[in-house]
C-alpha cells in the first residue's frame, strides 16, 4: 500500500469582508421628484430646498460655497452634493458644549435622511459638521469629506439616536480636542470605510461613550497624537473589524467599557484599560486552513479537523465529534476567528493557545478510489505564524 504523509498550511490571512447594513424605512421613492439647488436653479438656498421638499425629494446642490447651517427636518429626503472638491458649506460657532450649546451644518432632526457628497468646514469653537438627534434614526452620511478647523470641535455627533449609517467618509482634524466621529448614547450605528487623518492634540479619532452595539469595519486613523479610538461606558456590543489605529504618538485606544468589546484583525499598539470598569477587549484574527498532500501540494478533501482556543473548539467537523464541515475539493474549510489576546482591565494583554488539529483516515471513499494511508494527526502548538502575528 501506498503512504503519503500529509502537509498542513495554516496561515493568517487578513480579509476585508465587506458590511452592508440597512437600517430602518425608507422614504417613498417612487414619488420622488429631483429639486436643484444653485445659480440658475430653483432655489439659491439648500434651507430653501429642504423646507420645500417632501419625503422621497433629492435635492441636488450645484458646485459652490454654501455658508450657514441647514436643519433638515423632512424625513426620508437625500441631499447630494455634485462634487465632494468643490461644493462646501462652512459654518463657524463659539458655544459651551454639545448638548446645552452647539452648531452644526447639518442639524438632522428627521428620519431616514441621506446626506452625501459634499466638502463640510468647521471651524471656531463647540462646531459640527452633522449633529443627528433623537429624531434621527435610519440617517445615511456617505462620500463626504469633512474639515475640521477649530478647537473642541468635531466631525459628526451621533447624539441618542439609532440605526444610522456611515460610509466611504474622509475627515481632517486640524483642531485641538477635536473628534472625528462621536456616537454618545447612541445605538446600531454602521461605520464603514471611513478615514481620519488628524494633527493636532487630545484628538480622538472615534469616541463612542455610552453607546450600544456599535459595528466599525475598514476604519483608518492616521495622526500625529491623537487617541484614535475612545471607548467608554458601552454597555453592549461594540466590534471593529479590519481596521488601522495608528497615532504616531499617545494612545491607540483608551478603555473605559461595561460590556466586552470585540477587535478582529485591528492593527494597534498600545491601549489603556486599567480603567475599564468590567469589559473586556478581546484581539481576533483570521485563520485560514489549507490541508494538502505531502509537497505536491495536490489538495487533499474530506480531512477532518479541530481548532481550539484555549481548549474550547471553535470548529469541529464530524471526525472530531463535531457538526462542522470537513475539508472541500480545494483542501480547506474556510476561514475561521480566533482570539489571539485579550485585555482584562489591564494594559498589557492575555496571550492565547491556539491549537489544529487536522486528521485523514485511509477511508477510499474520500478521495474517489484512490488508495491513501493517512493516519497521523499534525498538531501545532502553539501556531507560530499566528502567534506573531500583530494585531
């Protein structure tokens, strides 16, 4: 009889798996009639266009310089900008803070709300490029480049509303303590492909304080020394995933949270979680597992096998006792997540043991008639290709 010995490759692969979220009604497009805003148009003003408008109008701004703020308060209308590099609204504002005293370009007060493509300056002081309130839920903020110029000012404030979504934004934070994205008491909110490029101090890229089931996928932060993402108080479910937090100095992440929050394939450096007041931050990645025969590298199908964390199984085909599929005609079963650390209300992290096991008996019926003598099971401990691998 014929033996082969039996060659597994595990690697880590970093995959963007893409997120497409829809959150709450939309408005009645079938009724939607196109309004135009500009020289030479309709209305001159965007407050004018919206005022007039009904659910299911999209108002379309000419390129130009629009100043002053826009509340939007007719649900389900879209307002697109004809060129995120030229069309640009600034507005300029000495308050206290966000909630007692606040300006904003746009002030969304209304449902189902699209703003996209359009170039936001803000500057002076307590300023805002959108602020969305608790009448706001379902708003979509997309393919738009927002400045911020002034001190204690911010990108985008998620003030207790839910089910919004953000997408294929750039901000600039030119200003001191001055945020790109604050979600604050707010709830099902999809960030998506977002960028944030700040230079300045006590700058936070992402500050999501007392919020809930927050999902951020493709998020990069680019700064001088800034922290790039704040966490506190969440109370459930936060989750980043395939992202870059990466300040040249100060903080990636500071920790403050009630609840786990999840990182898959992050890349960050250094995190403070000594204050974090019971959550925990667990560090995955993706692994990928190809079984093939010996170094011909022919793709071996039907092998069984076992990934462990720690000890607990997180795939189990039949052979091991489990439900989960057994190796395909390509040789693999997918990709799978794994915890590589976790921060336990400390900075330096919980390393884990990851453990594969993969098992081919000489059953002829697996590999078409062939006869196959494959017995041994390969084991890894610990994985190092994953254990180095810095997330």
């Amino acid at each position: 009889m014929k033996h082969r010995t039996l060659l597994i490759i595990c690697m880590i692969i970093i995959t963007s798996f893409s997120s497409i979220l829809q959150f709450g009604p939309v408005g009645n497009t079938a009724l939607a009639q196109p309004i135009y805003v500009g020289p030479g148009s309709t209305y001159t003003s965007i407050q004018d266009a919206v005022d007039n408008a009904t659910s299911g109008d999209v108002i379309y701004i000419a390129n130009g310089t629009y100043n002053g703020s826009v509340t939007v308060g007719v649900p389900g209308i879209t307002l697109i900008g004809n060129s995120t590099s030229l069309c640009r609204l600034g507005h300029s504002h000495a308050g206290s803070d966000i909630i007692g005293d606040y300006a904003a370009v746009f002030n969304i007060t209304a449902v189902n709300v699209t703003i996209s493509g359009f170039n936001i300056t803000v500057s002076g002081s307590y300023t805002y490029a959108l602020y969305l309130n608790t009448s706001a839920a379902g708003t979509v903020i997309e393919n738009n480049v927002i400045y911020v110029a002034g001190n204690d000012c911010g990108g985008v404030v998620l003030h207790d509303t839910d089910y919004n979504n953000m997408a294929d934004n750039l901000f600039y934070l030119d200003g001191n303590a001055s945020d790109g994205i604050i979600a604050l008491s707010a709830t099902n909110v999809s960030v998506v492909d977002n960028t944030v490029s700040a230079r300045n101090t006590r700058t936070k890229a992402l500050n999501m304080t007392d919020s809930n089931d927050i999902i951020v996928e493709r998020f990069d932060a680019v700064s001088l020394e800034p922290t790039s993402v704040s966490i506190s108080a969440v109370s459930s479910a936060a989750r980043v995933y395939n992202s870059s937090l990466d300040p040249a100095a100060g903080t990636d992440i500071v920790l403050q949270a009630d609840a786990d929050v999840t990182f898959t394939n992050v890349t960050f450096s250094t995190i403070n979680a000594t204050q974090n007041s019971g959550g925990t931050l667990w560090v995955m990645n993706y692994l990928d597992i190809l079984v093939f025969e010996n170094d011909t590298f022919t793709p071996l199908a039907g092998a069984d096998v076992l990934v462990t964390d720690n000890g607990a199984a997180v795939y189990n085909s039949t052979g091991f006792g489990g439900t989960d599929p057994k190796t395909g005609p390509a040789g693999r079963v997918g990709t799978i997540t794994v915890v590589d650390r976790w921060y336990p209300r400390r900075d330096t992290p919980l390393q884990n043991l990851t453990v594969v096991n993969v098992s081919a008996s000489k059953d002829a019926s697996w590999y078409a008639g062939r006869s196959v003598d494959i017995i041994d099971t390969d084991q890894v401990k610990p994985l190092p290709a994953f254990q180095q691998a810095r997330i």
